[in-house]
C-alpha cells in the first residue's frame, strides 16, 4: 500500500497567500488553498476530499500540482487539450476565399449559393480538412480566418461577361 501523500512543508509566506486564497473570488483558487492548507494540517487525501465534497483524485491532482508550481497552481489553466488545433488553418485561407468568390455549380454542386455545409463538404473533399466539419466549425474557421460568412454569401459573381453592366441596371 502506497504511504499517503501530503503537500510539502510551508513557508509563512506560503500558509499566509493560501489564507488569503481562501476569501478569493474564484472557487477554484479558493478550493486549491482548502486542499493545501487541509493537507499541511497533516490530513490524508481521503478524509480532505470527504470533508470538502471533493474526489480523492481532485485532492491528489492539487497536491501534486503543488509540489510542481508552488503557490502558481493556484491559477485555474485552460482546459482546451494541448493537442488541439484549427482543423482548418492559415494555409488555406487564400484558397478558401478563393473558393468563396466561384459558384458551387463550378464544383459540380446543384446550387448557387454556397451554405456552410456545403463549404465543409468542398474543403473536405479538397483535403483541406482531416474529416468533414460541420457548419459551425466552418463559421467559427472562417470567422478566426478573418473571412465574415454574411458578405462570403454576396462574393459570388456570374461568369457572364456583361454581369457587372447587367447589375448596375438592376436586370441581372
């Protein structure tokens, strides 16, 4: 059986920050200094977690976080896996505007009007995407990219050569 684990020897300094920790405004700064004083008292993982409505292993992953960080553990981190990324990245954002200014009926598809599905189906079937998004990650894609999927919808232009004079008179 593995001996229980306890949170290293304090400072003053230290047990004077995680006091003050515990009137922050962040329950997670708050909770994290409960832990660690809990475990400087001398209290095993098991009975802190009964005593704060917690799982050993939140207890457990705090203390270690601890010994790693001191006293910055005390900031809640992002929660975004560090192995996540864009599906759809910088690389394509020329070819994706591109894409954007040509009807659908140019790749072969029945419509004229590009829909964010439609979008995700073309940039999968191109390469551009590991899967097939959907078309909110296609918004939010395009939004990080800079491209605003209202005008996106108005790129289009017709081949024909007498469009723009066909337009200004309003019969195109």
């Amino acid at each position: 059986m593995k001996p229980p684990t306890f949170v290293r020897t304090l400072t003053a300094a230290e047990r004077q920050q995680l006091q003050a920790g515990l009137r922050a405004a962040e329950a997670f700064t708050a909770r994290r200094c409960q832990i660690l004083l809990a475990s400087a008292d001398g209290q095993p993982a098991p009975t802190i977690a009964r005593n704060l409505h917690c799982a050993v292993g939140t207890v457990h992953y705090a203390l270690r976080a601890f010994q790693r960080e001191a006293l910055a553990c005390l900031q809640e981190k992002s929660s975004r896996p560090h192995s996540a990324r864009a599906f759809l990245d910088e690389r394509f954002t020329d070819a994706l505007k591109d894409l954007l200014h040509h009807s659908p009926r140019s790749l072969g598809k029945p419509t004229s009007l590009w829909t964010l599905d439609l979008v995700a189906e073309v940039c999968h079937s191109k390469g551009w995407t590991p899967r097939q998004l959907t078309g909110e990650a296609i918004r939010l894609a395009l939004q990080r990219l800079g491209i605003r999927w209202r005008r996106a919808k108005h790129w289009i232009t017709s081949p024909d050569p007498a469009y723009a004079r066909k337009k200004k008179l309003g019969i195109a």
